[in-house]
C-alpha cells in the first residue's frame, strides 16, 4: 500500500501513517493538494491528511481542497502528538539559543520555549527544522519534532514530551478516489458529506431540521466560504450513523430539499478514541 502524506521525512503525518498501516510505503509530498491531486489520478493510492487539532483547531485549506477533490474518506485516525525537542549530539541545553519548528508546535511548546529564554525560528513544517539542524549542524539551535524525525536524521532528543498540553491529539482521514462503503454491520460508523445551502432564510435551520425529527447526531458541522462568493457557505458535516441506515437515509434526504449540492465524501468506521 503507498500512502501519500504532506511534508518533509518524519513529519507527523507520516508517523501516523505507519501506525495505521505500519508494512505501507509511505511518501513525501510538498503540499497537501499534491496529495490530493496524485491520489485524484491514481486511484491506487492513498494520502493520510490531517483536518483538525484538540489544541489549534482547523487545519488550514483542507476543507476546499476536500471540496475541490471529493477524495473519499476510507476512516480515520486519531493521532497523539508528543513533541521532543532535538539537537545536533552532543549539544547542551545551556547552549541553545534558538528553536525551530512550524507555527503550531512553537506555539503548543510555550512553556520550554519561556523557560529557557529561546528565540523561536518559524519554519514551514516539523521535519524540515529536524533535517535543517542535521543539515547545519547548529551548536545553539534546536528543532521540535517527531521521535521518527530524530531517528531519521540521525539527531538527540534532549527532552521529551515538551508539549504544554499533554492531550494534543490530531485526528487524521485516509483518503483516495475509490468509492467504497462497508456493509452496514452493529458497529458505530461516520458518514461525511459537504452541502451548500440554499440562499433563502432559516435554511440552514431547515438543512439540519432532518437530523432533529429523525434522531440522528452530528458530531461536526463546519463551514467555509465558497471560494467565488461571501454570500454563501459550504458546510463540512459527519454524521453519526451509516448511510444505509434508515434515520440516517431520511436525514440527507430531507437535507437534499434544502440545498443547492450535496456531496457524500465517505461512509467509514468511528475510531475507537471517540469512546475513550
């Protein structure tokens, strides 16, 4: 299995592609739309993507490229993130002047950063400010990232776990263009899908009406700007519930009345974290 991931060797992405599927083959892409864009050519491949964080919140453009794609989404994966703080061998932490990382794990790692009176360097993603370090060979900078980035570029972990809030969590969607929707079984499932409403009143009251009169949960409702206008939204939805279920059948159809597309994105299995 080839799985496609966003980012440098050692990127998070990655580390979580190998706990999904630890035999895939995994490879680098320089953007998530060329994840997108190589999985909408080859359907024999699979890009794992990251859509949201407990901490940070959105990931940025996911959502329009889920729209633009309509990539289907086989499951997803929530992800802890444990941070460590990596270094040339040999460096000390006395030495350390500077630290290196993408905007959000500066930004999750505030305490260590304050503690020892660090200079953070913004770069364009974790594992790039691992190979970076290794590259320059720095004795005052460090790097935040992954234990598969230290392994990878041959780095110390000086400290681990140097995040503030230890419940990071990521969650992730494995995605490809395949359309394929398990058989509905008695276990819990996801089932997401994009709408736009209609551009009249209370219509988005009347889209989410159909889910109130049929009890049927929402466990995300989100919504974005059509790239073309401020005037109307799109909305990302995952539904609690299999599309073969009856309730939930009912719910999109009665949603379908009250939009001007309806697009389902994926029928897939709840992760077991959503329980814990």
């Amino acid at each position: 299995m080839k799985i496609l991931y966003q980012g440098n060797k050692g990127a998070y992405s990655q580390l979580a592609a190998l706990e999904v599927f630890p035999k895939s083959n995994t490879i680098s892409c320089k953007t998530f739309e060329d994840c997108f864009k190589r999985c909408e050519e080859d359907e024999s491949l699979k890009s794992i993507i990251p859509i949201e964080n407990s901490i940070a919140g959105r990931v940025a453009d996911i959502q329009y490229l889920m729209n633009k794609y309509k990539l289907q989404i086989y499951a997803e994966h929530f992800h802890k993130v444990s941070h460590n703080l990596l270094v040339k061998p040999g460096t000390l932490m006395k030495n350390l002047k500077y630290v290196r990382s993408h905007s959000q794990a500066i930004s999750q790692c505030q305490k260590i950063i304050n503690e020892y009176n660090l200079d953070p360097i913004i770069a364009a993603d974790t594992a790039g400010s691992a190979k970076f370090i290794s590259e320059n060979l720095a004795d005052d900078e460090a790097a935040i990232a992954s234990t598969l980035a230290a392994k990878i570029y041959n780095l110390e972990i000086l400290k681990n776990n140097i995040e503030d809030d230890e419940k990071n969590v990521t969650r992730f969607l494995i995605m490809g263009k395949k359309v394929q929707h398990p058989e509905l079984k008695d276990n819990n499932y996801i089932t997401s899908c994009i709408f736009k409403v209609k551009d009249k009143p209370a219509a988005l009251y009347k889209c989410l009406g159909g889910f109130a009169t049929n009890d049927v949960s929402l466990s995300k409702l989100e919504s974005f700007s059509d790239q073309s206008s401020f005037e109307q939204y799109l909305f990302l939805c995952d539904i609690v519930g299999h599309i073969e279920d009856p309730k939930v059948q009912k719910s999109l159809e009665e949603l379908g009345f009250h939009t001007i597309s309806l697009e389902i994105l994926g029928v897939y299995p709840a992760s077991p974290f959503r329980n814990l």
